[in-house]
C-alpha cells in the first residue's frame, strides 16, 4: 500500500503506512491517504459478518498496512479490541461486541438504531481508534528505538482520548491544546486531571479552531518537528481514521441479515474524521445508502453539503454549544473527501485549500463540481440546543435512552432523511455523564455516572494556560522535550 498527499508533493516517492504513521500531515501540508482505495469481495464481506470486533480490525487493518507483519498487527488488534477495555459503562454480554447497536425503534418505515461507541476508558467514541493508535505508536516506536512527543488539539473528546491511550507508553510524551474554558466541566476533568510525567496539557486562549491552526503551524516548521520529534494524534492522521472505518462495517454486519441489503449512517461531526471513514467504507464496497452529516449551529459542513459553498467561520462567530466537541469551522478532514471528489486532482486541491487560508472558502457550485456530491451519498443538516434538548427528551420517553447532546444532534438529523426499509444507523459519540448540564435541563434528572469517574471534578488539575500563539506553544514544547532534542 502506498500513500500519496492530497496537495501532491512527493509524488512518485513511495509512503507506506508506517512512514506516515507518526507524523501526521504531509511535507507539503496536505493529508495522506492510499494512491487507492482496496477493495473488499463479495466473498470476503460474506467471510467478515461472523468475526468479532478484533477479528475484524485486523481484516480491515491488514488492507491498509502491508508492511506490519501479520502475526504482529493481530496481536495489536487483539490487545487493543478487549471487553476489559470496552466495559467502562455496562459489564453485562454487550461488552463483548465492543460496539453493541441499539436498536430504538421502527420511524417512518426505517429502523432506527443506535452504534454504541462510547463504552471506552474516556466515555467517548474517539477511544475507538485512540487505543489502537497508542499501541501502533508504542510498537514502532521500540521497534526503531525513537522517541515521540505528540502535538494535538481538542475540542472536547480527543484530548482525554489521547491522553488516556498514551499514558504510560514507553518513548511518548503528549502536549495537548484546547481551548480555555469551552469545554464541559467533565471533559476538563478527564483531561486536567491526569498527573502522568508525560502528559502536558495547555490550555489556550482562543476556540478550538485556533489551537488547531497552531498544531498545523508548528507540523508546517520542518525543522522543528524533526529537532523535537513531533507527531499527531489528531483526526488527520491517518492510522486514526483508518481504525474507525473497522466499526462501519460491525455496524453495517449488526444491522442486516444479508450483503444484498444497504444502510445508512448518520454522524455529528465537527472535523470530519468520523465521516470520512464512512466515505472510506463506501469507497471499499461496504452498501452504504446514505451519509448523513449532522452539524449544531457551527454549520460549516452542511452549508457544504446543500450549497456546494465552504466558507469557514471567524473565531467571533464560532458559536460555544452544548454540543462543543463540534464547535469547529475549520474541518481539517474535509480535505481528503474534497479530493477523491474532485477526482483526485491534488493541483486544484491545493489552490483550493490556499483560497481557505488566503479567501476563507471556496465555492464549488459556480464551477460544477458540486453535482457529483451525489455520487457519494453524501447529505446534511443542523440542530440547535432547543433541538438537542427535545431530542434527549423524546429518546428517553420513547425508548428509555438516554443520550449525549452530540448523538441528540444525530438523532434529530438522521429524523430528516429517513428512508422506508432501509435501516438508520446514528452513531453514538459520547456517554450523557459527559454533558450533564443539558441533560439534567432536558431531563431534571442526573445521568449515570460509572462508578471510576466519581468525583472526577473534584481531583486536582494540572495545565498551563498559554495565549493563542504558535511560538509560545514551540517554546513550551522546545523546554519540556530537552532531553529528546
């Protein structure tokens, strides 16, 4: 397998999926994908129905990575796909499948069910990939006798994701950006809280879109990410979103009783990452109908999506939600979907995303480009809090359910485009204990709260608050990685 930047650079040299494992974008600021997508047989989809989740990571995996021994990659998978691992929220048999789906009902003809990824050590569906990441990272790692300090931003969910997978592992340190007081009470928490040497949380002056600017500017300086070792764990590294096309398919499998049937997938997202494994998914042969992208009043990728127009939000109207992990205006991912749409053409891509820094968007209805979004099935829309609120209501009346404001924001879409006989799959993104303010409003009640996270907010919290500034950030960096320089 090997791997080519959207903005072309490099083209002809050969990238396999451990060359681009640990660093994240590019050389040329663009993001890695395959030169071209593998495909999955009829037969093999037929294979891959019975296996379990670990089975099948490494069936998905093993399609990407080439150059990891197999005997090795199963071993990762198989370490990393656990019940222990994924029992943080229930104990009982669901466990066992990782990513249980729930079904809530039959609306307007279409089954509508839940994929249950939020049953990890951080309560959120980024330890999905995040596990597997901090194991792949700690395997190459020893394997080439490197050290690696990691750069990432947060909105919400990723930061104790990371932090969580990587405490511990021999050879890494994690610096991770979020932005000062807009994240949940919990989520500041899970992340703060943790006293682990190799964990430096900063915590900036600015909204997520900032600190996202400021990990790409520090990846963008060559020669200080090679002094000082720098990787990635954000959803533009590529190993991330290669692990969360692994459940598209379970979900897909849970779903159906048969590969002549086809579904649909609904996913809150903010920077794309989680969608675009769809997109993956698809491009592999998996039956997806449609892709349904739910955004809350940060809408800059459903504006896409119904005009064809992407134009990125200033940090004054970045609005704080009660869904923040998607308070984003900038979907760093959006990237690799705007290159296969383009027909992978990495010369308009590239102007394309210098009229993003230079213009603030592009508008691709005035050059037709638009029209083929429907070859992907790609559709889109919003919420607002009042539409997250009465979407936590109705699912708990309904169903007995209690959801967090993100997967409200995926329910209330996914409603919008529902199609008789064809199954809805949401994708859950957190568990509620992670927004109590909305449910206990939505509700008047507290959600459950696993019995490890009592009295989360009450520990002691370690973090540096740094201005938005990329220069500050390397200088923190540059002191607290001396003895890796």
């Amino acid at each position: 397998m090997n791997y080519i930047s959207t903005r072309g650079a490099g083209a002809g040299e050969r990238h396999t999926f451990s060359d681009i494992l640990l660093g994240g974008l590019a050389k040329d600021g663009g993001l890695y994908l395959p030169a071209q997508y593998p495909r999955v047989s009829a037969d093999e989809l037929a294979r891959w129905r019975a296996l379990s989740y670990a089975d099948l990571a490494f069936e998905v995996l093993s399609k990407f990575s080439d150059d990891i021994p197999a005997a090795d990659l199963r071993d990762l998978a198989q370490r990393t796909y656990t019940a222990a691992t994924y029992c943080n929220v229930r104990n009982d048999e669901s466990a066992q499948q990782i990513t249980p789906l729930k079904t809530l009902g039959v609306e307007n003809g279409a089954p509508l069910s839940l994929l249950e990824l939020s049953n990890g050590p951080t309560l959120a569906f980024k330890d999905m990939a995040m596990q597997l990441l901090g194991n792949l990272f700690e395997y190459t790692l020893k394997k080439h006798g490197e050290t690696l300090n990691i750069l990432g931003a947060t909105s919400g969910d990723t930061g104790s994701a990371a932090e969580y997978a990587m405490r511990g592992k021999t050879g890494v340190r994690v610096f991770m950006l979020s932005p000062h007081k807009k994240m949940s009470a919990f989520q500041t928490a899970q992340m703060y809280s943790l006293q682990d040497p190799n964990i430096f949380n900063l915590a900036i002056e600015g909204n997520f879109d900032q600190c996202q600017d400021i990990v790409k500017a520090v990846s963008n300086d060559h020669a200080f990410k090679a002094k000082h070792k720098i990787g990635t764990v954000n959803s533009i590294n590529w190993a991330r979103v290669v692990a969360q096309v692994v459940y598209y398919f379970k979900g897909y499998f849970a779903a159906t009783k048969s590969n002549d049937e086809r579904v649909s997938f609904t996913v809150p997202s903010g920077n794309f990452g989680n969608v675009c494994a769809g997109h993956i998914a698809r491009m592999m042969g998996l039956p997806i109908e449609k892709l349904v992208v739910a955004t809350n009043e940060n809408d800059v990728l459903d504006e896409f999506f119904r005009t064809g127009i992407y134009r990125v939000r200033e940090a004054k109207e970045t609005y704080h939600t009660s869904s923040p992990s998607m308070d984003i205006s900038k979907a760093s991912n959006f990237e690799r979907f705007v290159f296969d749409l383009l027909g992978r053409d990495p010369a308009r891509v590239l102007q394309l995303f210098r009229d993003v820094e230079e213009k603030g968007g592009f508008d691709l209805a005035a050059s037709g480009d638009f029209t083929r979004v429907q070859q992907f099935g790609f559709v889109s829309g919003r919420s607002s809090h009042d539409d997250r609120v009465d979407a936590i209501r109705d699912v708990f009346q309904q169903y007995d359910t209690m959801i967090d404001t993100h997967t409200a924001d995926g329910v209330k879409v996914a409603r919008e485009h529902l199609q008789p006989g064809i199954p809805m799959i949401v994708l859950e993104t957190a568990q509620p204990i992670k927004f109590g303010e909305t449910i206990r409003e939505a509700l008047e009640r507290e959600p459950e709260r696993p019995a490890t996270f009592v009295g989360l907010e009450a520990l002691p919290q370690r973090f540096e608050v740094l201005p938005a500034d990329a220069q500050q950030v390397k200088a923190f960096v540059a002191t607290h990685t001396a003895d890796a320089a």
